[in-house]
C-alpha cells in the first residue's frame, strides 16, 4: 500500500502542477493571439476612415469653407452643397462604409458648419455643434494627426459612437480654421471585437489613454480612471490578475499603436483552471480506483497464503484437545500443500492408534459400549449442528463467488441480486435476537426489496418517514422485514399497483419507542383480524403443526410479536388494525431506551 500511494501520489502532483502550468501558458497565448488580432482587425478598420478624412482635409472645397464670412449665406450654400455632395460619392464608393458611417461634419472658426448625415431619420440642429466646436479643438493636435474621441454632436447617439477628428488649414496653410470629424457606429466596429471567443464568462473591453471606457456601452458608466483602468494604462503589453465584481480574474491588454486604445481581454481565473481541476480530479479518481483494485488483489493474494497457515493452525489447537481435524488439501503442491499433507498423514496414524486402543478396550469393557455409543450419536449430533451453522456461511461465501463472476461478466442485475442476497443471509446468520438499530432493519428490507424487484420484474418503492433521529434507535433483530413481506403476500392480492403504497414510520410517546407499517391494501375481514389478535394474545412461537397448516405470514408475525417480548418484556410486542378494502397498520412496541446509558454501556463517555 505504501509503494501504490507514493507512486500515484508522486505521478498525480507532477502531472497536475506540470498540466496546470501548460494549460496556463496556453491560455495566455490563446488571449494574447485573440486580442493582437482584433487590434490588428481594428487599425485595419479606423485606416478606412483615415483616408476618408484625409480626402476631406485635403478637398479644396472644404478649405475654401473654412475661409468664407460668417454671414455668407450665398457662399455658405454653395460649399455646403459641394461638400456634401462629395461626402455621398465618397461614402458610396466604398460600400462598407455606408453601413458604418454616422455622420460626418466640418466646422469652421467662423462659427459656421456642414453636416453629412449617413441614414439618419432624426432632425438635427447644426448649432449643437458650435456648442462643443471649442472642444473639438482643444482635443485635436495641432501638428494635422487624427484623433479618436468618445463623444458625438448629438445627445441621442452619445456612447454609441466614436470620433475621429483632425484639423483642417485654410487654402493658405496657415493657422488652424477648423475641424473635420467622422463619427463611425460602434455597433459595426464591434462587429470585428465580437469574434474574440473568451468563454461564457469572459468579457472584452476598449479604453483610451485617459482612461475613458471606449466598448462596450455597458462600461461607458464607469467612472473614468478607476481602479481597473488605471491597472490597464500601468500594466502596458504585460498580463495581471484583479478582481472584477468579486471574482479574481486574468487580463490580457494590448495597446493599438495606431488608435491609442487599450483593447482588453478578461477571463475568470476558475474558468481557466478548470480543465486543470478536471485532470486533477480525474487523476485522483483513477488513482484511487486502482489502489482499490492493487488493495483488493494483495488482499486476496495474501489470503490464499494467510488462510491455509491459519487453518492449521486452528485444527493444531483442536488436535490438542483430542479434536481430530482434517484439512482439505484442495491438489495444493506447494510447502504449504506439503505442510498440509504431513499433519494429515499425523492425524491419521495417530487416530489409527487410538482406534486400536479403543478396540481393545471394547472387548473388555462390553458394558461401556452402550454408553460409548451413545456418546458418539450425540457427538455426531453436536457435528452436524456445526455443520448447519456453517453451512449458511459456505452459503455466504458461494454467493461471493458468485458475485465476482458477475462483476466479470459485466452483469449489474446479478450482482445487485447476490449482493442483496449475501447481505440478507449474513445479517440472517446471527440468530441471536440481542437489539440492533432501525437503520440494520432499514438496511434489511432494502435488500430483500432489491431481490423482490428482480424476482417479480416490477419497480415498487416504500416510503420511510422515519426521522433522522430515530435512526439509531434499538429494535430486534429480523422484525421489519417478515412485517413487509406479509403485506406484499396478503395485502395486494391482484398485484401491485400504482395508487398503492407501504410506509414506515416511527415515534416516541410516552416512554415507548414505536415502528409502525402502513398500507393501502386489501386489509383484514372482522373475523380475520379477531382470529389473529387472538393468537398474538397467546405470547407464543407457532409449533410445527401450526406451520404446515396456517399461511405463511400470520406465523411470520406471531414469531415477531413474540420475539419482541421475548427481549423486552411481556407487555411489548407487535399490534395490528385493519379495516376492510381501507388496509392495515402494523405497530411494533417496545420501551424507549435512554441514550446516555446506552453510550455508557458500550465505552464512550456521557459527554
């Protein structure tokens, strides 16, 4: 046993922090690649855009507009009208962005503004975009670079979009006149995130160098540079542990070198673990059905070597008492078969000697030969008694067998069947009737319930209300079941069905412990009921007589109601009431045993 569970116990832990480790590389990498590609997917996507504003910054349409007076309604008109003209041919002309666009808009100095709307149905009042043009302007570098900003000119589409604005010079190039910003639906941007698979728990998030929270909308209410954030913007490329919403979890981030965006991916660490949990499990599971397994074959091993020595050793002891005791050699041809075989071959001539003391003792002591008789009837009595008590056990140990074979043949209901079977005859096999507890019994009648579904080929099940703490209550040994057995004989005549029903019970009222059985079934006439009541008021066991004559079950309940008292006193026993065509009650009553001086009288303490 000590080499079995040092190697499994040594094989297990390597292979599970070895496993663990491997799965957690994995893991990473698979995260890492997931979220490279989508930053790739991404710059790919926001690159579109750029050369969409690049067309714009650079249309001399759109720099002349920069350049005309605030109060121009004439010049307004006419760029306005050119300006939105090439916003449709250029949308047009590339069919994805029809789908993604929002809007697009350029904002003057002057104050004044052209609005592209991509299929909005909405109104729109231009003048909100002179309210927020100072901080487009205060958000746009100067040197012509694009930005992303998570912000919208409309209130409506705030969080559901994203900006990317640049500043636009005049025909001159000289100062900055205004802002050209393309707002693009992060609906189809996200799109591209949603193919980052992280599992039912895991999750993907976007956020910007100020720590604003970019995707998913949901994360958009989270204050800006918060704990999480902060952890993101520090950690750069690197992968770290923290705990979201009190779960620990693993976040894998990658910043875009073309947006500024921190693209995010978040996996619950149990998550992760659990295929290393599974080998784990898995590892113990195997390990300890083959120390069962290597248990049980040293076990057997060590009996066919232990059990011969031990038999001899025995029937030495009673060949020292004058018992002479043969052993079966059963064609054993090794030292222990030798071993055997002398001691034998001893007792063999050592009873040849004593037969021929005792010859010539006979034919002087004629007398003594009645009596030596007699004496040897009884004793062959005496061995046959011996024979009964171990034949049950001869019987026990086929069924074991019995039970190996079918566990071999892969057969479930012949094992369920012996094992049902061996446990009801070794629970048999004790004829004493010293008290044993409810459980015992429970555990008795489950067993013949086993064998009795096997035999009649029907599932029917009895209901145990008894409470858990009557459990280890003292009853007599073989009571319950010959109860239920009677009522499967008599109380179902046309067989069971599905309203019928068996339930045991148990209480404790006024000193007394009681175990009741109740069905639904037939029941008892009045002359029946009176005729048994009559007989259980006898305070005996059915003779011989009674038995071949009377049914089977109303001596099963005499022997038990008799057997109660024969333990606990004459005023205990079994009690029946029945009505008929309503079904019986079967109340076992014996005396409520005290609990601390049980546990005194078998060792433990009071306490």
């Amino acid at each position: 046993m000590i080499v079995i569970v040092l190697s499994l116990l040594s094989v297990g832990v390597f292979s599970y922090v070895q496993s663990s480790r491997a799965l957690d590389r994995q893991v990473k990498q698979y995260m890492e690649q997931m979220i490279d590609s989508a930053n790739y997917q991404t710059d790919i996507y926001l690159q579109a855009y750029e050369l969409l504003s690049n067309s714009f910054s650079s249309n001399s349409d759109v720099r002349s507009f920069m350049e005309i007076k605030r109060n121009d309604a004439y010049e307004y008109y006419e760029y306005s009208d050119k300006i939105k003209k090439f916003a449709l041919a250029s949308v047009e002309s590339i069919v994805t962005l029809y789908k993604q666009l929002n809007m697009i808009y350029v904002v003057g100095q002057h104050g004044r503004s052209v609005i592209y709307e991509n299929q909005n149905l909405l109104n729109f009042d231009p003048i909100l975009v002179q309210e927020k043009y100072a901080n487009l302007m205060n958000s746009t570098p100067s040197d012509g670079r694009i930005v992303l900003l998570n912000m919208s000119i409309r209130p409506v589409d705030q969080g559901s979009v994203v900006t990317m604005a640049r500043k636009v010079r005049g025909p001159s190039y000289g100062d900055d006149r205004g802002v050209v910003a393309i707002e693009i639906k992060l609906a189809e941007l996200a799109k591209i995130w949603s193919r980052v698979s992280l599992g039912k728990a895991g999750f993907f998030f976007i956020i910007d160098d100020a720590g604003n929270y970019i995707y998913p909308p949901s994360m958009g209410e989270r204050k800006p540079s918060d704990e999480l954030a902060s952890l993101v913007l520090a950690s750069g490329n690197q992968t770290f542990l923290h705990k979201y919403n009190g779960e620990q979890r693993m976040y894998v981030s990658r910043k875009s070198g073309y947006s500024d965006w921190n693209l995010v991916a978040s996996m619950p660490v149990e998550e992760l673990r659990r295929p290393a949990d599974t080998i784990r499990t898995t590892t113990i599971s195997v390990g300890l059905v083959t120390l069962a397994i290597a248990l049980w074959l040293a076990s057997r091993f060590g009996r066919s070597i232990i059990a011969p020595i031990r038999g001899l050793k025995e029937s030495m002891r009673e060949t020292e008492k004058g018992n002479w005791q043969y052993i079966d050699e059963i064609g054993r041809t090794d030292e222990i078969g030798g071993l055997i075989h002398s001691y034998n071959l001893m007792v063999t001539r050592l009873s040849d000697m004593i037969e021929r003391v005792y010859e010539a003792e006979l034919d002087q002591q004629k007398n003594a030969l009645e009596l030596g008789e007699s004496k040897l009837e009884r004793q062959r009595a005496e061995f046959q008694s011996l024979q009964l008590q171990i034949n049950p056990h001869f019987l026990y140990n086929t069924l074991e067998t019995i039970n190996c074979y079918a566990i071999v043949q892969n057969s479930s209901e012949i094992t369920e069947m012996v094992e049902a079977m061996a446990f009801m005859l070794r629970y048999s096999v004790q004829t004493n009737l010293e008290e044993i507890t409810v459980a015992n019994e429970l555990n008795h009648v489950r067993n013949y319930m086993i064998i009795l579904q096997h035999r009649t080929g029907s599932d029917f099940e009895i209901h145990v209300a008894v409470p858990p703490s009557l459990l280890l209550e003292k009853m007599v040994r073989l009571t319950l079941q010959p109860v239920i057995e009677n009522i499967f004989q008599h109380a179902f005549p046309d067989g069971v069905e599905d309203h019928h029903y068996i339930c045991i019970n148990a209480r404790k009222e006024d000193g007394l412990f009681q175990v009741y059985v109740e069905d639904n079934g037939a029941g008892m006439k009045p002359e029946r009921l009176a005729e048994l009541r009559k007989k259980l008021e006898m305070n005996r066991l059915a003779e011989p007589d009674e038995i071949e004559g009377a049914k089977r079950g109303g001596i099963g309940l005499m022997n038990v109601h008799r057997r109660i008292q024969m333990v606990f006193g004459e005023a205990y026993g079994l009690s029946i009431d029945s009505e008929w065509g309503k079904g019986t009650c079967m109340t076992m009553t014996m005396p409520e045993m005290d609990r601390s001086k049980m546990r005194g009288k078998d060792g433990y303490s009071e306490a």
